[in-house]
C-alpha cells in the first residue's frame, strides 16, 4: 500500500488538530478509477475497424488543440493523454489524464458546429483509435447501444464534474492534491507494493487538484521529508509503504 497520508484531524476552521482534541471532524477524499465506459461494445469488432483507423503519438505530441473542430473521436489503446485548457488568465491547467479504455473528444462530435473544449496531448508514446464524427453518427444511429453507453458516459461525466466542484469548495487542498496522487498512481498501473512514476509536473497536478503549483510544491516537500514520493523533472514517483 501507498503511505500518502489520507485521513488528518481538522477543527472547525480547517486547521489542522491535535490528536487529542475534541469535537473535531475526520475528512477523507475517496477516489475512484473504475472501468472505463465501453461506448462501441455492441459494435462488431470487424464494423467499428472499418469504421476507424489507429493513431499513433509521441511523447508531448498534440492530438487536436482547444477550439479545433470536433471532427474526430478517440478511444485510447495503449498510452495516457493529458487533457487541458486555457484559463481567462491565460494560464494552461490540466484537468483529466485518459488512460486506455476510454475515450476523448465526445463532447466535439455530439454538435455538428462544435469546437473542442480542450487540448489533448500524449504523455508519453501512445494510441488512439481514431473514429471520424460522420461514422460515429452512423454507428451511433445503426446500433442503439452506442447511445445508451454515450448517455452512461455523459452522465458520469456530469457526476465528476458535480463532485470536484464540491470537494473544490468543502475539501482541505493537502487532501485533494494527495488523493489526486494515488488516483495517478492506479490510473498509472501501480497496486501499492511497487513505486509507480507518474510523467506529470507540479503544474499538471495543480491543475488536477484545483489549487496553485506553489500549494502542491508544499505538499509534495512534505511527503517527501515523510519518505513516501521522490521528486524529479516532470515526474512524480510513489514508493509504496516501506519502500
């Protein structure tokens, strides 16, 4: 198991209490990787192959930029992307990272005059399967499953979004940004007994845990004087308790 502290003592204010303290409430932040959505599983395999074709990206390499038309959905298949926008400030934060499994670029091909609302990159050597919007909305019209899976997808999109809004506005940073840890951590293949890198920097997991780099940079010292993450350029690694 991972050792990043999850459950801290707080009193009314936020602070952090003494463990003997009085009236003081225990917050945790649960998060959850499951199984993607399969949004093409009542499509034939050999349909959805003809329907589509496979991609191939490197490290840092862009898939499509915020404001393209959305003429494409992706499914991953081997690989992570990191999905980010512009703030009004101008700043870029990074808000998802799609591991194989799911897809990106929904919201673009479900409006015919849709832009995307995001910046899609690769984190390191990946693939996509790449499905056209034009044979999306065929499969979509030709196998009703398609729509109920995308109807499943946007639902729980809705929830994800509904749920770090309010751990954005009720849930103490430090928890936010080591919960967003061990998330990267499964999301990147890790079950808690070996270290798992993470190819992300301090402004990406900003960006993932709502706060400032500079917030992050105070969590991550403290962990690390704790023994339980290493610090690198642009990479992150968990050691796994007693590691």
């Amino acid at each position: 198991m991972w050792s990043l502290r999850s459950k801290v003592s707080l009193d009314r204010w936020g602070h952090r209490a003494p463990a003997h303290a009085a009236n003081v409430t225990v917050v945790t932040l649960p998060y959850s990787h499951g199984v993607p959505v399969d949004v093409f599983g009542d499509v034939p395999e050999q349909e959805l192959r003809l329907a589509g074709r496979r991609r191939t990206f490197g490290r840092g390499e862009v898939v499509f930029h915020e404001g393209d038309p959305g003429d494409s959905l992706h499914r991953v298949t081997r690989g992570r992307f990191a999905a980010r926008v512009t703030t009004p400030r101008g700043d870029v934060a990074t808000f998802a990272v799609h591991s194989p499994g799911e897809v990106f670029g929904l919201l673009a091909v479900l409006h015919p005059d849709a832009r995307r609302t995001a910046t899609v990159a690769a984190l390191e050597a990946s693939e996509t399967f790449a499905l056209p919007a034009s044979a999306f909305a065929r499969l979509r019209a030709a196998h009703p499953g398609v729509g109920v899976a995308v109807e499943q997808l946007l639902v729980e999109m809705l929830l994800t979004s509904s749920n770090r809004l309010v751990e954005a506005l009720y849930t103490p940073v430090h928890l936010r940004v080591r919960a967003c840890l061990r998330t990267l951590a499964r999301i990147y293949g890790g079950n808690g007994t070996e270290p798992v890198t993470i190819p992300l920097s301090q402004d990406d997991l900003a960006g993932l845990a709502g706060t400032t780099r500079e917030t992050v940079n105070r969590v991550l010292r403290d962990e690390q004087e704790r023994g339980t993450v290493l610090l690198g350029r642009r990479r992150i690694t968990i050691l796994p308790k007693g590691g």
